[in-house]
C-alpha cells in the first residue's frame, strides 16, 4: 500500500517506517509544503532520507501550478533526488512536465494524479493514449469501474482510496489574501480548520484554482483493493487501513 498524508513531522515518518504494511509514501503538497512540513520544502528531503533508510519507497507529488521558473525547479529536484536514490516515483499533472521527464529517461514511475482531472474531467482513452505517447505513465483514479476500462485497454492504473475534496480561492493563499500574512508569518493556521469559505448553494469538490482552504476525503467502498491511500493524518490512515482489511477478511 502506498500512502499520502496531509502533514509529516519526524515522529510520523518514524511509526509509517516501522509499519511493514505500508510500502511506499507520497510527499509534497500541491499547494504549499508549509502545510504538510513543519520545516515546510526545507524538510521534504530529510523526510525522504529517512523514509529510504527504512526501506519504503519515496513518491514526490509536484506542484498542481508549475510556472516557467518552478517548472525548472521542480525538473531540478527530481533530478537532483533521483540521482541520490531518495525518489521512486513522480506524480504530476502537467503535461509539460511529463513530456520533460519522458525525456529525461529518468526511470521514475510516472503518475499522472488524481489532480489531473482538472485537465480531463472525462474518461477519454484517446486523453489517455495521449499521455502515454509522451511517457509511460499510470492514470491514478479513485473510479473502481474506470480503473478496470482502463486496464482492459491496456492503460496501467492505479486505484486510489479517498477522493479528495477541497474549497479554495484565488491563486494567493488564503491567510495571505485576507490577512495580510507572509511567509512563515502565517503559522500553518490553514491547518486548524476554523476558518473556510465554503458555497452554501452549490456542492463545490473543486474550483478553477487557487490555494486550499480545507480539504476533506471521501471513502467509497468497492470489491478492489485499492494501491494508494489518501488520509487527513497517519491515524486515519490506520483506521482507513484496518477497515480495507476487515472487508478482505469477509
């Protein structure tokens, strides 16, 4: 099982390396690795030492917005990572970027996230052949139903558990755009959860862009098993991790 949190500290990435049932991690946050560090982009790479050390395997999730000079960056870093053994995988939702490390040759599983439906909404296969064309890459959906299309036509899939859902606003953060806040100046509050603007008319799972101001997941039941487990914390992913194995066990 590969799993995807919301924050990491060291204590966390401890327990999910002594855990032999999970086999690999997901980290960066799409939006702002201050949310998921403590350290924020300054402690990913330490994290990803110590989960190698412990043998689990390492996925990086990249930016959802990749700009002329984060694009670069973010080519450099996973080049960079790659080339020390700290990186497995990559999980991606630009196209650009896919064609970049398809290039690259850099051997890394290549995922086109759930993110990318913000791209494609729609099961297309030939969106898909499309992808493919510029690297090989597995499609992450959350879709027990699409995951089987898929791999019936050849696509390699991977089936995630917890579709993720989420509130934002425009492309600054949140505490920046109504408080005035800058840099660490903001404390990680967007982690507290009490404040959020949220569409009473409207069920919005997702908007045109913008940074999160509260995510949640939603698990839906299926017969598969899944290969990737988004949960809020680590204790969630325990128990999200305990309920998969009771329903294998019926």
């Amino acid at each position: 099982m590969i799993i995807s949190l919301e924050t990491y500290d060291e204590n966390t990435v401890a327990k999910i390396g002594a855990n032999i049932e999970i086999d690999g991690v997901v980290l960066g946050d799409m939006y702002c690795n201050y949310r998921m560090f403590p350290g924020g982009s300054a402690e990913l790479e330490d994290r990803m030492r110590q989960l190698k050390e412990s043998g689990k395997k390492v996925y990086y999730q990249t930016p959802c917005y990749l700009t002329d000079t984060v694009f670069d960056q973010v080519v450099q870093h996973i080049c960079y990572w790659n080339h020390q053994g700290l990186l497995d995988g990559v999980f991606l939702q630009d196209i650009g970027l896919l064609r970049r490390l398809g290039k690259l040759d850099t051997g890394l599983l290549l995922v086109w996230s759930y993110m990318g439906i913000a791209r494609n909404r729609a099961v297309n296969l030939l969106h898909y052949q499309f992808l493919e064309s510029l690297a090989p890459v597995v499609i992450a959906t959350d879709q027990p139903r699409h995951c089987r299309l898929l791999r019936e036509q050849g696509i390699d899939a991977m089936l995630m558990y917890g579709r993720i859902t989420y509130a934002t606003v425009n492309r600054l953060c949140y505490y920046t755009y109504e408080n005035n806040l800058y840099g660490t100046d903001c404390r990680r509050a967007c982690l507290d959860g009490k404040q959020h603007m949220v569409n009473e008319k409207f069920s919005l799972d997702m908007s045109v862009d913008g940074y999160m101001l509260g995510k949640k997941y939603v698990y839906v039941e299926s017969e598969e098993s899944p290969d990737l487990l988004y949960a809020q914390n680590y204790d969630v992913c325990l128990e999200q991790m305990h309920r998969l194995k009771e329903r294998e066990q019926r």
